[in-house]
C-alpha cells in the first residue's frame, strides 16, 4: 500500500510541478483512482487512442485439437479506427478488417460492398476479430476497482469491466493493470451469465517514441480458452511505429477498393 501511494504522490507532484508526464501516466488522488484513466492509459499499450501507429500481428492458433492456424496481418490505427490488411496465408492476402468505434466491417477487392461482421466472431484459435484491433476498453466499458494484487511478483490493480454495449467484443472482462507502468498484464472474460470462458497473458515488450515520451507497447498476448484447454492462440506483435495515414484510410466507402 505503500508504493501504491508512493506512485499516485509523484504523479500528482509532476503535474503540479508543470514537469512532462509520460503518455502511461494516470490522473488519480491517493484514496480513488480513476479506473477510467487507467484502463485509457492500459488501452494506449495496444494501440487504442494514439493517433497513428502501425504495426504487424502474426497470429497462431488451434481450434479442438485440429491443424495450427498461422495469418499474418498489417494493422493500422488512429483514435477509435482501426484496419488490418491480412499478408499471409495467400489466400486471405489484401482482405480487410475496419473498425470504426464498434462496428466492425469485412472487405475486399472482389465484394462489391463491405460486409458487416461481428467483434465477437472468432478468427484463430480463440482469438475474436476484436482482439486483433487496437483497443479501446476506456470507451466500450464501465470501470470497476476491485483491488490491487500481485501479478508475477508486480504489483496490479484488478479491475471490472462490464460492456455498455452488447456491440463491443465481451460482456465482461476482469483486467489487471501494471499498478506502476499502467500497461495490461493479464485478462479474464466472462459471459453476460458470469462463465469464465478465455483469458489472456500480455507481454510489454515493444516503446514507441511519441511527442518526446516513451509508449510502452504489446509485444505478445496469449489467449487460453478455459472450456477447451487445447483451444488456443498466441499473437506476437511487431514492426510497431507511429505513421500518419491517407484521409480515407479509415473511409468504409474506401474498403473494397484494389
């Protein structure tokens, strides 16, 4: 408890002071920190909120004991879009995925129109089309602190996530957050009845330089289904840089085009 309060007085002496804060720091008093800023700051390690980042995810997964699903995709985000370009395996290559807020879209160069699709549908392994977008959980969630506990010998805050919208990835997800570095460090979902069904380990191995400030960024995240132990997917992130994009990447009218 006391490094907890430690870390919240020199967050809040930076600020007085008029010091630079880092992009991961968290508004907060000693007694209530806001959820909501933590889960943003948590969010900014994957992508979510920063206004032009791009990176490659190359995903492995298996479904019940069948053949290993390998896909490679380039994913593309700014504020609350997102756009992955699959690269491998040959035949899904140039198919796309937008998110703009919640809603999710499927194109290529060969439909005539996009196609809507849900973030919930599965893509490898246990891995939902959502968790390959860059996330925003600050925005699709209500924000519960439960407690602070350790997470491989680091202090974490455990935090209640419960779904404003049925058109968000989960219904509900129980998210530990670095108490120090205010990045992800593991999750569990549960269904809308409270079964825990997947959870997830995070790895934060990648830094973007943003505005003179290091980002810390995911480098892996594993995600073990509960129900189904030889279900499973490994998502391993890499080539992450900030990049300014052309106006209509994130355009819905621009997503079949070759």
């Amino acid at each position: 408890m006391q490094r907890f309060k430690a870390v919240i007085f020199l967050g809040m002496s930076l600020l007085a002071s008029g010091a630079a804060v880092p992009l991961h720091a968290v508004a907060a008093d000693q007694q209530n920190p806001n959820p909501t800023e933590i889960v943003a700051a948590s969010d900014r390690a994957r992508g979510g909120g920063l206004n032009g980042v791009q990176w490659t995810i190359d995903i492995t997964g298996q479904d019940s004991g069948g053949p290993i699903d390998k896909r490679t995709y380039v994913v593309r985000a700014s504020g609350d879009d997102s756009l992955a370009q699959a690269t491998y395996p040959p035949r899904e290559a140039g198919s796309r995925l937008l998110q703009n807020g919640r809603s999710m879209w499927f194109g290529k160069a060969t439909l005539t129109k996009p196609v809507s699709i849900s973030t919930r549908q599965k893509m490898v392994g246990p891995a939902s089309n959502g968790d390959i977008a860059s996330t925003n959980y600050a925005k699709d969630y209500d924000a519960t602190i439960l407690r602070t506990e350790p997470v491989n010998g680091e202090d974490a805050y455990v935090i209640n996530l419960v779904a404003k919208s049925r058109f968000v990835t989960y219904d509900r997800i129980v998210y530990y957050v670095s108490v120090a570095r205010h990045v992800p460090l593991k999750a569990e979902f549960y269904t809308v009845s409270g079964k825990l069904f997947k959870t997830a380990q995070f790895e934060i191995g990648n830094k973007l330089q943003i505005d003179g400030s290091t980002q810390p960024f995911v480098s892996k995240m594993s995600i073990q289904d509960t129900i189904d132990r030889s279900n499973y997917s490994v998502l391993q992130y890499s080539d992450v840089k900030t990049k300014k994009f052309a106006a209509d990447t994130f355009n819905l009218d621009a997503l079949n085009r070759p």
